[in-house]
C-alpha cells in the first residue's frame, strides 16, 4: 500500500470514528439489583494524538524525495563536490521539515531521531555533528542561526523575517485589523501561520513596520504597535 493510500485510509478511519461531541453517551442503560434505571454513564472520548501524528508524518513522507531512503545519504561525502550536493540536499529537507511542521526553531537532539533525519529501517541518522554542519552552511545564506554558542537550537528561515512581515500586513489588512491596536500577543493569538514566530521574530518585524512608516510603537517595551495610514 502506497503512503498516500494510508493517507488516506487513516483519514477516513477517523471520520468512521469522529463524533460531534467528545462526549458520548452509553447506548445501554445499567439496572440496579432494584429494578431501577440508572441514568445514562456519560464518557469522555478522548482523540488520539497519535493517529492524528501518523497521518501528518505519513503526509510529510509522501511529499520527501526518494534519496531519503537511501543508506548512503547518512553517511557524510569526502569529496568536496559531493559534500557540497550532499549538504544541498539536506538542507532543503530541513526546511522543508521545518515549513510543514511551521517548527521555526529545531533542536538538533531531537531533530536527529525523527524521520527523515533517521532511516526508518536502517534506523541510522545523521550524527550532531552533521546537523551542525548542514546548519552551519545554511547560516551562512541566511537560511538559520543558531541561538546560542552550543549550537544545539537554531533558528530556521524557511520564510524571511521581510516575507513574514510583507505577510502579516496583508493578512491584517484583509481581516481588518490594521485599524486597532496590537499587542504582541494578540499577534500570537491570532491561529495564523506566522502566528508561532519565535518573540525576536516579531520584534524584528514590527522594527520594519516602523521604520517603513507603516506602524509605531505605542509602549516603550516595544512589544505594541499601530499602523499608520
């Protein structure tokens, strides 16, 4: 069976089993030893996160390319010319790992033991140092930084802080909230893509919203902004 044939088995297993309210009632009634009706047991239907985890991870699979698979895409090329293949091609994998899952920071401990970074039958992964490596040279085009000097959690730009900003206006500007008063955590609150961004992320944008004249700040934290028409 094929990964998008899973897909979508999963998919429709849980619209089999998906009811409009979390809680449902017992379809049986209990009797006591008197003869007398209890009243209906109510129980809690809990979702399975991890049902809902394998569909996404089985979607991401689908969308990977087919070297992923391949033994030798662990192991770290000598020749220069292949090195440098070799990083291009983990590199758009990262990001691409990144977008899908909207994870804007990565820790590279526990990046290592999730596919694609760990052959699902192999079980061999990339090594610490690989990562860094990889992400090293993704610093340096302005792809991710790191965000301290241990190189364990780092930043990743599969969007730039300018695209994320050029986003954010528009997606304010249709919804109509270019006219209030923003907090930086009602941005964070809003269920919108960027909505995750790491804190540094918005101040770096509401840097550019002031500098471009198209906002200011309303408190000296900095952490509140209004757009200017």
């Amino acid at each position: 069976m094929s990964i998008r044939e899973k897909v979508r088995k999963k998919q429709e297993e849980l619209k089999e089993d998906s009811a409009p309210s979390i809680v449902e009632e017992k379809i049986e009634e209990k009797t006591s030893t008197e003869g007398t009706k209890t009243k209906p047991e109510k129980v809690e239907k809990k979702e399975s996160k991890t049902e809902n985890q394998e569909i996404k991870e089985l979607s991401f699979e689908d969308t990977l390319p087919a070297w992923v698979n391949k033994p030798w895409m662990f192991v770290t090329p000598k020749k220069e010319a292949q090195k440098d293949s070799w990083v291009d091609s983990w590199k758009l994998v990262i990001l691409d790992f990144s977008k899908f899952y909207t994870q804007h920071i990565i820790n590279i401990y526990e990046v290592r033991k999730k596919h694609p970074f760990t052959h699902k039958d192999t079980k061999r992964s990339l090594k610490d140092d690989q990562l860094v490596f990889i992400i090293d040279k993704m610093q340096e085009e302005g792809l991710a930084k790191w965000l301290s000097s241990k190189k364990i959690r780092a930043r990743i730009y599969y969007k730039t802080i300018e695209q994320w900003a050029e986003e954010i206006y528009n997606d304010l500007f249709e919804s109509g909230k270019l006219v209030e008063v923003l907090t930086l955590q009602e941005f964070k609150l809003m269920n919108k893509e960027w909505s995750n961004l790491p804190d540094a992320d918005f101040q770096e944008i509401f840097k550019l919203f002031v500098e471009a004249k198209k906002a200011k700040y309303v408190t000296k934290e900095r952490d509140t902004i209004q757009f200017i028409f």
